[in-house]
C-alpha cells in the first residue's frame, strides 16, 4: 500500500461519514431507528491543488492510475496538516472519481475526490 504524494492541498472539502441504518415505523407512531453496523460509511474529502509542476501533476495521477477505486490507500500528515481533522482507526482511502484537472498558461490545477472506507479483509 503507497500512500497518496505528499503534497499539501491548497484547499479542503471534508464531509463526514455517518452510521448504516434504518428507521422502523412502531404500532404508535413513533419511529425506531436500527443501526446495522457500527462501520461510518460515506466520509468524503476533497482536495484542490492549485500552480502545480508538472512532476507534482504527474505523481497525482500516477498514484490514480495504480489504486483507482480498488486499492486503498493511507494519506500522509501533509495532507491534513494543520486542519484538525481525525478519523477511525484502520481506515483507508480510495478514489471517489478521476481526479479532475484543469490547465492554464503556466499553471495546472487538481481537484481529488476521496473517500474513506472501513477496514476490510479478503
């Protein structure tokens, strides 16, 4: 498993993830919610990169190409330095989509969408 490039994001998107449940409706009309993992799902990180070289472009999509949605992967502290941010033990990411890139004169900008997934064994 290789970690994302160790590059700082010039901004960050983090939506937290949330428990697996449903909600019951009871004989009285109240309603019974039931947990059916104790596994967060769904938390969502967005990373954009702004005046990147061309070799830092090229580490981001490389490291896309061999991991894509199948192969998780740890982020370095870099990363979410300075944002507070923590998450479950165990957790890896993936790649939620392709990372999207835009090219200026002079500059390229990369947006990456990731998302944290439970831990998992095969």
């Amino acid at each position: 498993m290789a970690t994302f490039p160790a590059l700082g994001p010039n901004t960050r998107s983090y939506t937290p993830g949330s428990y697996a449940n449903s909600h019951i409706p009871t004989l009285n009309g109240d309603e019974m919610s039931v947990r059916h993992t104790n596994a967060a799902i769904n938390y969502s990180l967005r990373l954009g990169y702004r005046g990147l070289t061309i070799e830092q472009h090229a580490q981001i999509i490389s490291h896309y190409t061999l991991h894509g949605r199948y192969e998780p992967f740890d982020l370095p502290a870099v990363v979410l330095q300075s944002s507070d941010l923590t998450f479950p033990s165990g957790y890896l990411w993936i790649y939620a989509s392709s990372p999207q890139t835009q090219y200026s004169p002079g500059l390229i900008d990369v947006t990456v969408e990731l998302e944290l997934v439970p831990p998992y064994s095969i």
